[in-house]
C-alpha cells in the first residue's frame, strides 16, 4: 500500500549549481583570466602552464568546436601577453610569439583531441540506445505469444513443449530486464530518471518482488526465503525502481546459487531511520578486491574470467544509480560460511508532526 504522504525527489541544488557553472561557456573564460592572473602575480618562477589545459579541457568536454578554437586562442594570447608584460630577456626578439604559437598547437591539438573523444562517446551512447531500444518491439511480441502459448489450457500439450515454452519465457524477461537496465542506466547517468518518492510498504514490496522471481528460481530448483521483521513498516522510495532493484538482486542470487539451495531475502528496521533489505545467496561469494568495484559497469565480465560471477554487471550498476538518488545505500559482503549477501538501506519513512 502507499501512503497519501508523498516526497518530490529533486537534486541538491549545490550539484545542479556546480554542474550548470561547468558547462557554462563564460565560465571556461573566467578560469583562463584567473589562471592568467594568478600566473602574472607569481612571476616566471613558477610555471602555471598546465593549468590552462583545465578551462580548455572544460569547453571541449561540454561545448563546440569553434568554442574549443577560441578558448586555445585566448589561453594562448593571455600566456603571451604575461610573457611581454614581465619584460623577460629572451635572446631572439622574436622568441616568445614563437612560443606563443607553439603553445597554441599544443592548445588546439589537446583541445580538439578531448572534443573528438567526448563526441565519439556520445554517438556511441546513442547508437547503443537506439539499438537497444529498437530490441524491445521484437523482444515484447514473442513474449506476448510465449505467454498466449503457456496460457492455453489444451491437454494436447506435452509436458515438454510446456517445459521449453517455460524455460523460453523466462529467457525472454530476462532479456527484457537487461534491455531496460541498459536504458534506465544511461537515463540515470545523465540525471534525466523521474523519480515518485512514496511511503511504502516493505511486506508488499518483498511479496511482489520473490513473486516475480519465483518461477525462475523454481526452475533453478533454488528456494527464496523472505523473512520480514515487520511487515508493516513503511520506507521512503520509488515504487517501479525498487521493484527493479529488488528483482536485480534476486536474479543475480539466483545465477550464482546451486541447485538446491537457498536464498534468503531479510528486511530489518535499524533505528528508527533506516530499513535494510539482505538478499544472503549460497554461490561463490565475490573476491576481496571486487567487493567494493563489484557495483560499477561491467566489472561482473571481469568476475567471469575467475568463475566467480557472470553477466554483464549492468543490474547492479543501476541497483547502485537508483539505491543512491532514493538517497538510499547499497553495499556487499562476503558470508563467512559461503556465498555474498547485498545489502540495500533506504530511509525509513517520515510523516509530517
């Protein structure tokens, strides 16, 4: 059940502040005149020429390329002019336009060097989304058949066509889980997922959660045991997110468990803040030196090569994305006897005095 009491999600405004003055053009400027000052005041004793590439690295990263050409130029022309200012001996008159325009290569070359990187990474962002995307229609009509195929009650079906069209369709959601988490993850990445904070029930979230993971956990031959303290309890958070979260971290139990084993789903109140969801496996565990890395994209590939962990990572690196903009914390740990438990805290919720 959700409350009427409802939260608007918004970001800090000191991170919205600090990431729109990064992509402002004028402030790229003001960092090259403070640069220049603060290199004019110190005099030829100290070097303050790599400090340059900072503005410059500012406008390839976020702006265009005539930008990134204006930029170098004046970082150029302010590194020169301080060489002409400090009356400087140099043996050649004409020695410091040359280094002038030596460092304007230099400028331009790294300038537009980090410019074409960012914008092959952005087209290659949105290649990936497109083609993602585009996976879901083919991907939504054989489920929609698969499930029209398992609901037909014929007692002609054998029990093998049963179990293949089973098997098909869970294949098929887990496809769909993965494509979504693609997506949804980029969408987080860049601060562009909706968030609708509410009241929430823990018992119902548990309930839906082992529900939907329990068909592929009976195929597994693998059992989920929730245990909830107080089924009542209420926690602050997004209630389709969650629900993601939650079905991630039981999938991903359940690929690393045996047969015939175990999964315990545990939710516990800590305080009167904070609700702690547990989801404790019984497969491998995860390395000393992955546990804290385990949560970043793709590191699970990695996983793989030691026969720990499979998959592509991307369930956990969105469980990370969205745990943290519910203002939640999610972390891993090894069970002393075997397997990992994750960990996910979320604030317990507030109702106004």
């Amino acid at each position: 059940m959700k409350s009427a009491y409802r939260l608007k999600k918004t970001r800090p405004m000191a991170a919205k502040s600090l990431s729109a003055l990064a992509k402002n053009k004028w402030t790229c400027f003001l960092v090259a005149s403070l640069i220049g000052v603060a290199d004019y005041l110190t005099g030829p004793d100290l070097s303050f020429g790599v400090f340059y590439l900072i503005p410059i690295a500012l406008m390839a990263w976020w702006h265009s390329s005539r930008s990134v050409s204006i930029i170098a130029l004046f970082c150029a022309a302010i590194w020169l002019y301080i060489d002409l200012a400090s009356a400087w001996h140099y043996a050649q008159p004409m020695a410091p336009y040359w280094n002038g325009l030596t460092r304007l290569l230099i400028f331009w070359g790294m300038g537009f060097a980090l410019y074409r990187i960012r914008h092959l990474q952005l087209r290659q962002k949105d290649l990936l989304n497109y083609i993602v995307h585009d996976l879901r229609n083919p991907l939504m009509a054989v489920t929609t058949n698969l499930e029209l195929i398992k609901g037909d009650i014929s007692k002609d079906m054998s029990p093998i066509v049963w179990e293949v069209v089973e098997h098909c369709l869970i294949a098929s959601k887990r496809m769909k889980t993965m494509i979504n988490s693609i997506l949804d993850l980029a969408r987080m990445e860049d601060g562009k997922m909706p968030l609708d904070i509410a009241n929430l029930c823990v018992g119902d979230m548990v309930e839906q959660a082992t529900l939907e993971t329990s068909v592929y956990a009976d195929s597994k031959i693998i059992q989920v045991l929730p245990k909830v303290a107080a089924p009542s309890d209420l926690v602050q958070a997004d209630s389709t997110i969650m629900h993601r979260v939650l079905v991630n971290l039981l999938t991903n139990a359940i690929n690393v468990s045996p047969k015939n084993s175990c999964i315990t789903f545990n939710v516990d109140k800590v305080g009167t803040r904070e609700i702690v969801f547990a989801v404790t496996d019984q497969g491998p565990g995860v390395p000393t030196g992955y546990i804290t890395r385990v949560f970043d994209k793709f590191v699970q590939v990695q996983l793989s090569t030691t026969g720990k962990s499979t998959g592509s990572g991307l369930g956990l690196a969105f469980c990370n994305l969205a745990v943290c903009a519910q203002r939640g914390r999610i972390w891993i740990e090894n069970v002393p006897t075997k397997g990992a438990r994750v960990l996910v805290a979320l604030p317990a919720a507030e109702f106004p005095k």
